[in-house]
C-alpha cells in the first residue's frame, strides 16, 4: 500500500499513541469535568444581532485557561488579559507532548517556529451529541476558523474518526473554497504549520462518524462524547497571567467557572483559596 504523502506544513501519523497510552488518557480523562462556557459575559456583552449563547461542546483546557468570554487569544492586539494560568499536563500528556514538540522541529523549517516556541497550552474539545428539547442532536462539527496561537499546532486525536479540511476563504463559496482534506482517525496526530496552513486558509471539523456506537471520556451531563481532541499550542509565557493579575472585569466574568471548577480540581481551588 502506497503511504500517502502531505504538502508542506502538514504532517500526519496514525497511529500515534498505542493501545496502552490512549488507555492512560481515557482513565485522566474520566477525572476531568469539562466546562459548558458562555460566547459572552456581562463585561464582553454580545455584538449587535446576537445574543448570549453557550458553546457547542463542552471544553477543558491546560497550560492556560482561553475562556470565550475573554474573547480568546489572538495576537497581535487580542493578547492583553486573554490566558489564564492553568493546570500543567498530567505525567502521561507531557510524554506525548515531548513526542510532538521533536516530530514538528523535524519535520517543518525553521521558519515556522517562533522563539521559545513550545506546546505549553492544550485546548481539549468534545465532540458528540447534545441533549435538547428531549432530542439528542449532533454538536461533533467546528465551523471554519484560525488558531492565532504562534507556531505550529499538535492535534490529538481518540475516538471516532473526523473529516477535516483546510479552506480558503468561508463556506458560501461550496466545494470549491477546500484546499486540502483528511480522516483524523482514532489515536492519530496531525501538526499543521506554516503561513499557508496558519494565516491563509482556515480550517474545520465537517463531521464525526457514528459507526463505532462507543461513548468515551467524562460524564457530562446532557451530552454523549464519541470524540476528544487535544490541540496544543504555544502561548508566549508574558501573555500567560495569573488570577491576581487579571483586571477585576475579567475576574468577575470567570468567576462562577472558576468555581465550578473548583469543585472537582485540586489546582482551581488552591486558586480560589484566600
């Protein structure tokens, strides 16, 4: 069979972790309590025409916390109070982690890499359905965008597979606005950098098959996970900011998440202790 070949900028290994590896994560896994955030707070209040809306999948992150209604980072000029200091990778992330960082300085040109770049944050998506009106309706898609992060970003997938493209331009222009497409399958990596694959072309998360009938990761109430994603990515450490340094704007708006996380999480309530 031949192996298939990728553009510059694009590098993809399946499988990537083994048997005993995705083990290890789905059982870190299950000790997480993901999040169902808000787009927006009352000190980021939605754009004219829209309104006050939950995301589409429930999310965790690492590294740093990028709450929707701090309006995410993205430089240059959305870096000011964006990224809060999270929890670090677990023993079993940070391995994997390593693995990716010495694949994409191997693989890619120097070029693509900014200074003291490395996967320092991890944006865990959960892809599946969503309990609503007593009907269960799909939410495993992402509509197209950019991740603003500087650098190359590691994509981790487990679970069923996903049809993933890159596209240029937004989705009124139909088929012919997709640059390139691949099958994320269970336990596989992608890395993707580059001006190209960065700056000028977004990307998607078109569908998540259903033939496997496995529910993975944490209970999460309203809401069946067939699919988790990790994207790590790189956040310079001087946009990075602890609770004490966030504005109390922003403080008020992720307060109640903060909380709630710290329900379940030994780092989030240190956080919140006086």
């Amino acid at each position: 069979m031949k192996t298939p070949t990728y553009p510059l900028g694009i590098h993809y290994q399946f499988p990537f972790v083994d048997r005993k590896e995705r083990g290890q994560l789905l059982n870190w896994l299950e000790t997480l309590r993901p999040l169902w955030e808000e787009r927006f707070s009352a000190h980021n209040p939605p754009p004219d025409g829209d309104q006050h809306r939950p995301l589409l999948r429930p999310v965790y992150w690492l590294g740093n916390w990028q709450f929707a209604c701090l309006d995410y980072y993205h430089p240059p000029k959305g870096t000011l109070h964006r990224c809060l200091r999270a929890e670090p990778y677990p023993p079993q992330l940070k391995q994997i982690v390593d693995r990716i960082e010495f694949i994409a300085k191997k693989r890619f040109p120097r070029s693509f890499f900014p200074e003291k770049w490395k996967l320092n944050t991890c944006l865990i998506n959960f892809y599946g359905d969503k309990l609503e009106d007593g009907k269960w309706v799909d939410r495993a898609r992402v509509g197209e965008h950019k991740d603003f992060e500087p650098g190359p970003v590691g994509s981790l997938s487990l679970g069923e597979r996903a049809f993933f493209q890159f596209v240029q331009g937004k989705s009124t222009l139909g088929d012919d606005n997709i640059v390139f497409s691949q099958w994320l399958e269970d336990s596989s990596l992608q890395i993707f950098g580059g001006d190209k694959w960065k700056s000028k072309t977004f990307h998607r998360v078109q569908r998540v098959e259903d033939r496997l009938g496995v529910l993975i990761g944490p209970a999460v109430e309203g809401f069946r996970t067939r699919r988790i994603n990790f994207t790590f990515r790189y956040v310079p450490e001087e946009h990075i900011y602890a609770l004490t340094e966030m504005p109390k704007p922003q403080r008020e708006d992720i307060q109640s998440y903060l909380e709630t996380l710290a329900l379940h999480s030994t780092y989030f309530k240190k956080l919140l202790t006086p």
